[in-house]
C-alpha cells in the first residue's frame, strides 16, 4: 500500500516531507510525511496542543511511524490520558520509548543569553575570567574558535585561550 503525499500527522498537504523518527533505522517504515507546520514544531519542540489535536486521529494509524510520532507527541504534550487509550504492539512501543529516552538525555549547551552551543561554534568571553593554575586573567571581548562542549555537563565549554586549553563557564560566553 503507497502512502500520500499528505502529512500523517495533521492532513495538510502543505510543504509536505518525509522525516524520519527521533531513533530511526533510516528506513522509510520509520520515517512519516509531515507538513511545514508539524516538522517546524517538531524540531524545534514547541508544540501547539492546539495544532495538534490532530493527534486524536493519527493515533489510530494503522501506519507504525505515525502511531510512534503520536505516541511521542502526545507524551512531550503531557496528554498521559490519550497515551493510556494508545495500542502499540511491542516493538512500536520499545521505539518510541527509546526516543523518549534520548530526548530526556540530550545534554543542551547556552550561551548566556540562551542561544544554542555547539562543538565548533566561536564564542565571546563576557567577564574578566582568573584562570586557576594559569596564571592570567582571560580578558572580557576575548573570541574563542572550535570550541568543544565539555562531555556530561552543559554548563562549561572548552576552549583554547592564550595557547592554554581551559574549561568555560557558559554563564560568561556568549555565541560570536
């Protein structure tokens, strides 16, 4: 059976794409058609409950990507009461909580004005910053380029200042 080319979520046939699932094989049973509005606010995690009251209907896809993006959408909506109506067969339910999983986990690194960090980026020191150990102050409106993100903690960077590698606060960067 082909699907349409109209978003599985919602029914608009507006912009409509083929994405794949947060954890996804790459295959195209793991991936849904979405229209403009559904994908913007699925990759950027602000949801309108009201857009997607579509949901009320996608759930009972006989698609399994569509039921697992449901089943995550209405759980990012705190909607427990239609996740309880759901019925996901074993393996649908194992994905969708995986993605889950891996949503709650991801580590989000800001600046201090709540931009989005990542490996790479440059950056601006915000404050005279004393570097212990080094002996010298990393001066305010230094730029520090490929930065790395400092693993299991999103609250410092690393970053190369005067040739020594140090650990920033990202409370005093802000993204260049």
């Amino acid at each position: 059976m082909a699907r349409s080319e109209v978003c599985e979520l919602c029914g608009s046939a507006e912009g409509v794409e083929l994405i794949e699932l947060p954890v996804s094989d790459g295959s195209e049973e793991q991936s849904i058609y979405v229209c403009s509005t559904c994908k913007s606010q699925i990759e950027s995690g602000e949801l309108d409950e009201t857009h997607f009251n579509c949901l009320n209907d996608s759930m009972w896809s006989e698609t399994p990507a569509v039921k697992v993006m449901s089943y995550i959408l209405l759980n990012k909506l705190g909607r427990q009461d239609m996740v309880d109506m759901m019925y996901l067969e074993e393996d649908e339910l194992k994905l969708a909580e995986q993605a889950i999983n891996a949503e709650a986990n991801k580590l989000v690194y800001k600046d201090c004005n709540g931009v989005e960090l990542h490996a790479g980026d440059s950056i601006v020191i915000m404050k005279d910053l004393e570097v212990k150990g080094a002996g010298f102050t990393a001066k305010r409106g230094t730029t520090v380029t490929r930065i790395s993100l400092a693993p299991n903690d999103p609250t410092h960077i690393e970053g190369r200042v005067n040739g020594t590698k140090i650990f920033l606060k990202t409370e005093f960067i802000k993204k260049a």
